[in-house]
C-alpha cells in the first residue's frame, strides 16, 4: 500500500511561493530545560502557515520531544496568517538571523523555508511536519533519501483516505461526497485526487467546492448542500481552521462529516481514521535532536509517516447529523463523546 501511495504522491502539482509582505507577529519562548551536551542555547524559527488545533498541537509535540532530549532551545515563532507567500518572508527572516535550524509546521511554511535557504546558499536545516507530499512539493527527492537540507514527517498515512471512501461507501451508503479544499494549497490537491481515485472503485461522484479564505468556507459548502449524500474535508488548512462552519451545515442538513484527522473529529465531525498530530511533530522533534546534537544531516533522516492508524468516531457528532449508530462500530472505533 505504501508503494501505491507513493505512486500516487509522486503526481501531485507543485505550488510556488511568492514574496509577499508578512502579517504575523513575533513572539518567543525557552524549552526550560538545559542542553545536556554543551549547554549551548539552539535558535529555532518556527513557520506556521496558520492557527488551528491540529497544527498547535504539532508544535506542541516537537518542543516536547526537544525538552526531553534535553535540548534548550529559544523558539522565534512565526504565523503565516493563512497566506502562503507569508512563508517565504518569515523564512527569510530566520535565514538573516541565521538560526540553528526552522521548524516548517505545513506544506506552504515548508516551502518558502526551502526557497529562501536556496536562494540565499546557506544550508540551514528544515524539518517539517504536517506536510501533505513532500515529494510532489519537491521538498525531498523521495522519502528514503530526501537529499539536500529538509526531512520530517508528513502528514498523510496511505490508508487513511482509502480506509475513509471505503467506510462512507459501504457503511454510510454514500453516492456522492462533497469537499471543500483551498485549490491554492498544493497538500489538499494531492489528497483530492487520492480522494477522487478512492471514490471511482465505488462508483462514488466528488463534488467540490472551492474555499480561497476561511471567510468562504461556510459558503462552499452550503452550494454543496442537496448535491452530496457526504462531506468529506481533508486536511486542509484553510477549512480546518474554520471548521466549525463546515460542521454547522452538516448538522443542520443531517449530512455526516467524515474528517482528515482526529482533532477535527473532537472538534464535532462524525468520524475520521487519524492519527494524532502530537505524535508527527514530536517525531519531527525526534529527527531534529538528532540533526542539533549528533550532526546527522537531514538528507541522512528518512522522511516519517504517520503510525497507529485508527478510526475515531464522535458520538455526539453522529446523533446531530442523524447517524444512527451499529453495533460493529462500537467494536471497531474508539468512540469520544
């Protein structure tokens, strides 16, 4: 399946980052704790592309996993505001203040990290997580040798989309899933063309709809209502951080909400198969210790995807959309209320 999933990465688009002015604000914090090697105090840029709990909760994994190598570190952390071309300008920064290494917590932040490293020839490492397909992104040059100065984790489990068609088409009876995705954002293409790849084995229709802001989320997706017997949302950052529109339609019309990770699934939609993005930034945390103390290089650190995959579902969710639960479920998902 991984191989499949490979295959399928490898066709998706690649974005450009422009220079754009930067919105975000800066603000700084210490891990606490102290080097255990050489008491050297590590600068780490941190570029987000935006504020929502998934990736809040990615960040919060790789400072964990720093402070338990040991490592004192002085974050710089950046907002991209949901602007991808405020990536570039916030890697910019971080290349002039020549910080130890960037933390790149999306696709978008990922990328303008990389641009601006490029553009400027110094080899400061990259790590990034939540990153859809980093190949297709041309971030690495596959997952078992990055090369160049990036690796991390990523973001996408290969059966995660396909466990989720699967579930919707014959557990939920579904004919045709609407979604709403940022066309803008090359992490959402990739997963809507695995997504439209699923749904054809089942003879399923996507029906989409295109959201460029947070502000046009709500919209998107009432034009998909009365077309889709199912929403399905990917990770996609700019619906994920204004999610609970997509959930207030759904729940008014009774359609059930399969989501692209677990967060969202605390957060009212009606299932997903996840994982936990705690666990992806502290991985990534894990590959950066190993770059600051050992003097591994990232090209030498093999891009991660996520593990223990499961199937969440969200009791409360389901009865608002009108999901009558079965037996089997409960044996299978871990239930949240």
């Amino acid at each position: 399946m991984r191989n499949t999933w490979l295959k399928t990465a490898a066709v998706g688009l690649t974005a450009t980052v422009l220079l754009a002015g930067c919105g975000s604000s800066n603000t700084s914090s210490s891990s606490g704790s102290e080097d255990a090697s050489s008491g050297k105090t590590y600068q780490i840029g941190v570029s987000q592309i935006v504020q929502h709990a998934s990736l809040d909760e990615a960040y919060k994994g790789f400072q964990e996993a720093l402070k338990d190598k040991g490592i004192d570190a002085k974050y710089d952390e950046q907002n991209a505001q949901g602007d991808p071309n405020n990536s570039l300008t916030i890697a910019q920064n971080f290349v002039g203040k020549n910080v130890d290494l960037i933390f790149a917590n999306s696709t978008p932040s990922a990328m303008g990290a990389l641009t601006a490293t490029k553009d400027s020839n110094k080899d400061i490492p990259i790590v990034f997580t939540s990153v859809t397909d980093p190949v297709a992104a041309e971030l690495v040059e596959s997952l078992e040798a990055p090369g160049g100065n990036v690796t991390g984790t990523t973001d996408t489990h290969p059966d995660a989309i396909a466990n989720s068609v699967k579930f919707i088409a014959e557990e939920l009876g579904a004919k045709t899933i609407g979604t709403v995705y940022n066309s803008g954002e090359q992490n959402s293409i990739v997963q809507i063309n695995m997504l439209k790849a699923e749904a054809d084995k089942y003879g399923i229709k996507v029906v989409e709809a295109s959201a460029a802001t947070s502000a046009d989320v709500k919209q998107a997706t009432e034009s998909l209502v009365g077309k889709a017997d199912a929403f399905f949302i990917v990770t996609d950052n700019t619906v994920v951080s204004a999610l609970e529109a997509v959930i207030m339609v759904a729940n008014e019309k009774k359609i059930p909400l399969f989501v692209g990770e677990l967060d969202s699934v605390a957060r009212g939609g009606f299932a997903a198969y996840g994982f936990s993005y705690h666990d992806i930034g502290y991985e990534a945390g894990e590959m950066a210790a190993d770059i600051l103390l050992n003097g591994k290089k990232p090209a030498e650190l093999p891009v991660q995807y996520p593990q223990n995959l499961k199937l969440v579902i969200n009791e409360k969710a389901a009865k608002e959309m009108g999901i009558e639960l079965k037996e089997e479920w409960k044996s299978e998902a871990e239930l949240i209320k």
